[in-house]
C-alpha cells in the first residue's frame, strides 16, 4: 500500500499546543539542569567550607551574580512545577483534553509567580 499524502516534516510551520510546548520546555530545561550539575556540585563543596562561605556572602552582594542565580532558578522551577504537573497526569489527574490545557497554563501562572518571588527575594 502506498501513501501518497503529503508530509509536512517542517517543525516550524507547525503549530504545536500550549501542553505540547510545556512539554518540550519541561525537557529542554531538565537538560539544562542536567548541565549545571557540576556548577552546583562544585558551588555546594565550596561553600561547606568556613572561607567559602564567606566568599558567597560576599558575591551575593553584587548584582550580577544575584542575576545569575535568579536566571538558574528559573528553568529549576518550571522544571519543578512541569514534572509535578507530568506526575498529575499519570495519576490521571487533569488528564483530558480541557484538563491539559488548563495543567499547562497553571504550569506558566505558577512558575512565574515563583520567579517573581525569587526575584522579590534576592532583591
């Protein structure tokens, strides 16, 4: 059997769903913090040290590395808030079609109020 139908394999003509574009930001941003590990790992062993604390004390005072850390929070908490919402929906929970896109859009409202308050925060 032949298909001769065309085939649009163009991703950028496609227009994808919000709870399809969560989704691929919900594995975009697990790759992301999957490469800050090291900086994270390393960030943690300095800082348990009496002299390294004391450094991060002092280069949380200055204004670009409070924009860095707000910058690495924001794909930890929409990665958060997307994962709680993907483990939702294998519980069957928001499942459906309506359920989706309401998940999704929750998803967005959430991770935005928790960037704001972790702007708020660290200013």
């Amino acid at each position: 059997m032949r298909d001769t139908r065309p085939k649009n394999l163009n991703l950028f003509t496609i227009r994808f769903p919000l709870p399809a574009i969560i989704s691929i930001l919900h594995r975009i941003s697990g790759v992301f913090l999957f490469i800050l590990i090291p900086l994270m790992l390393w960030g943690l062993s300095y800082s348990l040290t009496y002299p390294g604390f004391e450094a991060f004390q002092d280069w949380l005072g200055n204004i670009y590395v409070k924009m860095i850390l707000w910058l690495v929070f924001i794909p930890f908490s929409f990665h958060l808030v997307a994962g709680i919402r993907h483990l939702l929906s294998d519980i069957h929970i928001g499942d459906s079609l309506k359920g989706g896109r309401r998940g999704a859009l929750l998803t967005l409202v959430v991770t935005l109020l928790f960037v704001m308050l972790a702007g708020i925060w660290l200013w």
